[in-house]
C-alpha cells in the first residue's frame, strides 16, 4: 500500500532543500570569487589562505581539556568567538573548543599584554617597544616603535590603534586598517594615553589621558573622527583618574574613573552616570558585552566584595555581595562569571546565580568562550 503524504509537507521538504542547494551555490560562488582575486591580490590571497587554514583547525578535534601550558605562567586569557586565547610569560595561544592547539605566537616579552577580536590578537610588551599581529593560526606583522607601548585596541573590523611615548609629545596614537596601513597619528601634549577603543561603527577611535591641572590629577575623554582633523568631543573630569574607554555596539561610550562609570554618547554628551560614593573600585570589566561589571571591595583586607552591574545607560541591574574577594571576572553577553576561592560562578546581570564550577585554591584567572568557563592555573587551563 503506498503512503499517503501531506502535499504540503512535500512543498516544505523540497523548498529547504531548495534553501540549502543555494547556500551551498552562493558559498561556491563567494570562494570562487576569493580565489579569483587572489592571483592578482597578494592581500586578498593571504586572507583566503588564513581564513581556510582557520576554518579547518577550528572543526578539528582535540584531547580536550585540561591542556597543558608546558610549565609556562598564564598572563591572561581572551574571548575569540568560541575560542579561547591564553597570554602566558611565553607565549600566546589559541585552543578550540575541544582542546585542540590551533595557533601559538611565541613573543619573549617583558610585560606581555594583548588585545583581540573574534579572529585576530594583537600581543604587545607594555612598556617596551615591540607588537605582534596574528590570525588565530599565524604571524600577520610584527611591528617595533621607536618609543614604549603605552596601550592598544583591536576593533572588530581589524582596525589597530597603538598608543606609545613620543619626543616631542607626551604620548601619540597610531591608528591602521585592517590592511595595516598607517593612516591617522594624534599627539597628546601634555597627558599620557591611558585607554583606547575604536568607535563601534569604525569612524573613530575614543581616547583616554590622564593629567594634572592646578596640583590635582585630571582626567580628559577625546573623541576623534577618523575622517576629520576636527575632534568630535573633548570632556574633562577633574579631580579623577581615568581607569579605561570602551565603545559599545550602538554607540554609546563608558568611561570608568576611580570616582564614577559615565556612559558618553558618540557625540559627546553624557547620558548616564553612576557614581561610587564611599566604596573602593578595585576590579571591573568592560569586555566581552554591552553592559559593565564592578567589584567594589577594600584594598587592605578585601574580605569581602560587592560586585555591581550596570546597563548601557549606566544603570544598576543587579547586585552581589559575597563574603570573600573576587580573583577574577568575565563578562559574556548577559552574563558574568566571578572567580572565588573554592568556585566559579556564573551569573545574570540582574545578580542571579546561574551555575557553579569547582575550582581549585591557585586557580588564577576565568573567562567565558563559547558556552564553556575556562579557568587558568600555573602550567594549566581548565574548563568547566
């Protein structure tokens, strides 16, 4: 007996698999055309190359973790889509989600810092002279400046913005595209660039400096636009000391100092402002998601900690307090993991505690990738 099937079920059937049939053909046409263009762009060649060398190490299996880092210190670990990247002493490497090494940059630095996107990493020697620029697989530029690195930013469309010391300066910002060409330089006079964050939309870059005026410490916001010499906005904040700048998606700018989070507009303006009052900042996050992270705590015992979380216009959403300090933090979209003694614990940004990892007592540092929480210890990552 033949089965009876709904028509329009058949019509469903054959309408995905008409769907599919042109995803595969547009994919075909788009690295036909990539391929196209690489025999007569040296650049455009490279970028096919790395992107199909990335692709098929990040679908490869691994031994999962824990991996070991050979003996070498962790420095920091970095979110890179559903990668981790992990800063050591030595190195900077790119593990999948299964464990599988899938890029290792050797960089032999003093004060090794980095910076990334979801498939790039600048790695650089703060206070020393010397950047590297890599793919998650390999080596893209490695770049030494006449004077020290002060600080760097990575945008998500490539571009870098390097800030270091100058001679006639007291500190300039060298800004490249994602062909890392050299194609904007600012000088501060007077102030040292502390913090940098290229503008979401990829017009400009948000500068921080940090001054004195009159015997106090002043602190100054400039906003620049990449295709003006005219600043966009400048803002001061006397009396502060400016901790960091960080562009978020839609515009909006945060501003932490050691007195209050601002929340600036891409014009300048300040939309929202919440202020520390008596309590001690003595960690924050401003990566990794649209929202910050606060950890109010005392600097002599830091028995215990308040951790606070703020929305996009400088809001409190929510609220933890814990009896013990924070060793370590990761935002993650609408999610914060907080590093403790004995756990790791992920939670919402209105404070509620989501899910719990086991640690162990030297644990170091934690950051989310993907839908896993990574914890680093001497010689080894973890992930939970």
């Amino acid at each position: 007996m033949s089965k009876v099937q709904d028509i329009s079920e058949v019509r469903k059937k054959y309408k995905k698999k008409s769907i599919v049939k042109r995803i595969i053909l547009l994919l075909l046409i788009f690295l036909l055309v990539l391929v196209a263009l690489s025999f007569t762009n040296e650049t455009v060649r490279n970028r096919v190359n790395d992107w199909i060398s990335t692709v098929a190490a990040e679908f490869g299996g691994g031994s999962g973790f824990p991996v070991s880092l050979a003996g070498a210190n962790p420095v920091e670990l970095a979110s890179m889509s559903n990668d981790l990247g992990v800063l050591t002493d030595t190195n900077f490497y790119v593990y999948n989600q299964n464990g599988k090494e899938i890029g290792n940059i050797k960089h032999g630095f003093t004060n090794p810092k980095v910076v990334v996107n979801s498939s790039m990493s600048a790695i650089y020697d703060r206070g020393g002279k010397k950047l590297v620029l890599s793919s998650k697989t390999k080596e893209i530029l490695t770049q030494t400046y006449e004077f020290s690195i002060l600080t760097a930013d990575l945008a998500k469309n490539g571009y870098l913005a390097v800030a270091t010391g100058s001679q006639r300066y007291t500190s300039q910002l060298t800004v490249y595209d994602n062909s890392q060409k050299e194609f904007m330089h600012w000088y501060s006079a007077q102030n040292h660039i502390v913090s940098l964050s290229i503008l979401s939309d990829g017009s400009g870059i948000a500068v921080g400096t940090l001054g004195a005026e009159n015997g106090s410490l002043k602190s100054t916001l400039h906003l620049l636009s990449f295709s003006s010499e005219e600043p966009i906005a400048t803002l001061d904040f006397p009396g502060e000391a400016i901790y960091a700048v960080d562009c978020k998606e839609g515009g909006n700018i945060f501003v932490l100092t050691d007195k209050a989070a601002r929340v600036v507009s891409a014009k300048g303006k300040v939309e929202g402002e919440y202020i520390y009052g008596a309590t001690n900042l003595v960690s924050f996050s401003t990566e990794g998601s649209k929202q910050v992270v606060l950890v109010f705590g005392d600097y002599n015992q830091y028995q215990q900690a308040t951790v606070v979380m703020l929305n996009q216009k400088g809001e409190k959403t929510g609220e933890v307090s814990l009896q013990e300090s924070v060793k370590g933090l990761s935002v993650s979209g609408d999610k914060v993991a907080l590093l403790l003694q004995r756990q790791a614990v992920v939670y919402s940004m209105s404070g509620e505690q989501i899910r719990t990892v086991p640690v162990e007592r030297g644990s170091i540092g934690v950051q989310m990738a993907g839908s896993g929480v990574y914890v680093s210890m001497t010689g080894e990552i973890r992930k939970g």
